[in-house]
C-alpha cells in the first residue's frame, strides 16, 4: 500500500507543476488523450459455495490504469458517446490466505459514460483480460483451495464507476465493481473466485490538449437518400471446447458446439434474436456411467438448445449474451437452463472469430474457440431513408 500512496502522491505533485512544462507537447501529431490512474480497493470474497467460507476475509486491491479518451475517431466511438480505452493492471493479497495466494490481472477494458456533463460523468466499467493465482488447487500441496484449480485464469471485471474532473490534469473517482477469475472449468476445481470491492482513485492526464484533434467522424452533409434493406442477420458457426479433468475424473475431455444465431438490429448498438445450438461433451458419458446410468449410444447425450440472443455491436467486435432452454439430453445434473458469453471479431467480410463461455447459473462449464460465418437474410421490400 505504501508503494502505491507514494504513486498517488507523484501524479498530485506533478499536477500542480504540471502547467509550464506542457506546451512542448502541444504538436498536432502528439495525440493529447493519455490519462494514467490509480485506484484502492476494499472488499471481500463472495462465498458462492459452502467450500469457499473458509476464505472468507476482508482486504484491500490495487489498480494502476493506463487509458485513453476517445474522439470519434471510429463511428462506434461517437454511438457510444466517447467512451474511454485502456488496460488495467490489478492486484489483490485476497486477504493473506495461505492456500488461496494472491491475484494478478491485466484487463483491457471500455468504460462507457452513461450520463455526462461538463465535469461530472456516470458509466459503467467492463474489463476482460488474463489473470493469475499464485497458488491454485494441488491434492498433494494445496487440497484446501477448491477455488482454482490453475495458475491463469480469465479475469473479468464489471464496475459502476463516478468521475468528477477537477480540473484539465485532474480527475477523482469512485466506485462499486466484482471482480471474477476462472478458468472456465479448463481444469477442475473451478468454483471460481469472486470480489466484492469498492473502489476511489486519481487520473492524470499528463499532456496539454490538442487543439488540432477535434471530433474525427464527420456525418455526411450533402443531400442525398441511402437505399436500406429490411434484413435478418443470420450467424452460423461452431467451437471446441476443452476441459481438464484429471483432478475429478483422470482424463481431459473435448467438447464440440454448433450453433446459429438470427440477429434484427434495432439500433446502431443492439441486435436482439434467437439462437439455436447442440454441445457434445463426453465427460457427461463418465458423469452418467459413475451414477449408474448405462450409456448405449453415445449420441443421446447430444443437448440441443434453443436461446433468446443478444448482441453489443462495436463496428466488428461483438459482445453476445445466450439465455437458454435445453430441449433434451440425457445429462440432466446441470439442470434445464443454460448461459452463453461470447466475444465475436470479425476478420474478413463474412467470416468472424469467437470465444464462447457456457455457464449454468453463474458456474462455468467450459470455453470454446471457434469460427463462424455471417450472411443477410432479406424480408421486405427496399425503403428510402
């Protein structure tokens, strides 16, 4: 904590003689909307599970931000009402336990303004990066840390953050986030682990602005009339999946997913719909066969799936969430409902990249990779707008 007081101190000092030593920077090809930042934590480890109580504590966290204010430079930028970019870097002693360790992460993240004035701004914070427990699960070593059962893990991060702007080099903030690590049951065990935290920081915006960099996306202004179509949006794609599970069952195991989801955008930030998937996992067959159950035909434990879809369009980056129903299958333990997470990118006109996490009620159940590919599918007759 002293090491970080001692930075927070640096940036104060550095504002406040920050004035005449700016107007070297003031170049129109020095971008002016770097600001670094520090935040403190405090929270405590949500118990999901009976078998995490036992780590239950409380303690401090700590953040050091780099991140950029965005000026419209991609259309998306200006939807979003400029939101910033940037990556933090996060630490926690998660209370000192000696079989939990400490949690290290790099998130990037948008934080995205809800509300904004001229000096006060309300939004909301996502992270998604990589993170790192010092002491996972070992049942010979560590048999009391049935958090985790890996060093790297994903490190998600959601966070309802206040900015007061106190002046151009300075700004305070505050807020209310979790913090999430799993590695999406890749290797078992993974309870996962959770972190309740509040949050205040300083940011400091270390160059002068730039008056040559204005808003960069310019709306058309000459007369004219774009033909739009009525169109679905229809994605098709499948993943693999792995999971670990030597500690539970010996073996690892590779899980197939195919899915199609159909998208109607209903503004330039959302696209509602349905979806549509079968999973093959065949851990399910050992989950069934050590209960009892005879497996004759390794096809029944097919689950088709259908799901209400929807979709967070940030010009070719996709954020997509799935609320699901099981139609069938002969694996029953995780219960009839089911959640999609997943990332999409696309990397060619049609076809994207994704990273899917299934989840049955906020526990992970394995993350896939995959590759899908995007058409249009025409309902109605062309309009003028």
């Amino acid at each position: 904590m002293s090491v970080f007081l001692r930075f927070i101190g640096i940036i104060l000092i550095i504002t406040f003689q920050a004035n005449p030593v700016q107007a070297q920077f003031e170049h129109k090809l020095v971008s002016s909307n770097l600001v670094i930042e520090g935040k403190i934590n405090y929270g405590f480890l949500y118990a999901q599970h009976l078998e995490l109580e036992l780590f239950n504590a409380h303690f401090p966290a700590f953040e050091l931000i780099v991140e950029k204010l965005t000026y419209g430079k991609h259309k998306w930028e200006r939807d979003y009402n400029y939101p910033l970019i940037g990556v933090s870097m996060f630490y926690s002693g998660i209370g000192n336990n000696p079989s939990l360790g400490s949690a290290y992460a790099a998130m990037p993240f948008l934080n995205f303004p809800l509300y904004k004035n001229n000096r006060f701004t309300a939004g909301f914070r996502f992270a998604l990066g990589v993170g790192y427990i010092t002491k996972p699960f070992n049942r010979i070593t560590n048999f009391r840390n049935l958090a985790i059962g890996s060093h790297l893990n994903a490190a998600v991060n959601l966070m309802a953050e206040v900015r007061y702007r106190i002046n151009y080099f300075l700004t305070v903030t505050a807020g209310a986030s979790l913090q999430h690590f799993s590695n999406g049951s890749l290797k078992q065990p993974n309870y996962g682990i959770n972190l309740m935290l509040v949050n205040v920081g300083v940011a400091y915006r270390p160059f002068r602005e730039n008056h040559n960099i204005t808003d960069r996306f310019y709306a058309p202004v000459e007369p004219y009339s774009a033909i739009l179509r009525k169109t679905i949006g229809i994605d098709v794609g499948g993943l693999l999946g792995y999971k670990n599970m030597q500690a539970v069952y010996g073996k690892n195991y590779w899980i197939t997913h195919f899915y199609g989801n159909s998208f109607l955008q209903v503004s330039p930030k959302s696209k509602f719909g349905i979806g549509l998937d079968f999973s093959y996992d065949p851990s399910q067959i050992t989950t069934l066969e050590r209960a009892g159950i005879p497996v004759t035909n390794k096809m029944s434990i097919i689950r088709p799936g259908i799901n209400g879809a929807y979709q967070l369009v940030m010009a070719r980056l996709g954020f997509i969430v799935n609320l699901g129903y099981y139609l069938g299958g002969k694996e029953k333990s995780n219960g009839p409902l089911y959640e999609k997470i997943s990332v999409q990118y696309g990397f060619a006109k049609d076809l994207f990249a994704t990273v899917m996490i299934k989840v049955h009620w906020g526990r992970a159940d394995y993350i896939g990779w995959g590759l899908g590919y995007r058409f249009d599918v025409v309902y109605g007759k062309k309009t003028l707008k």
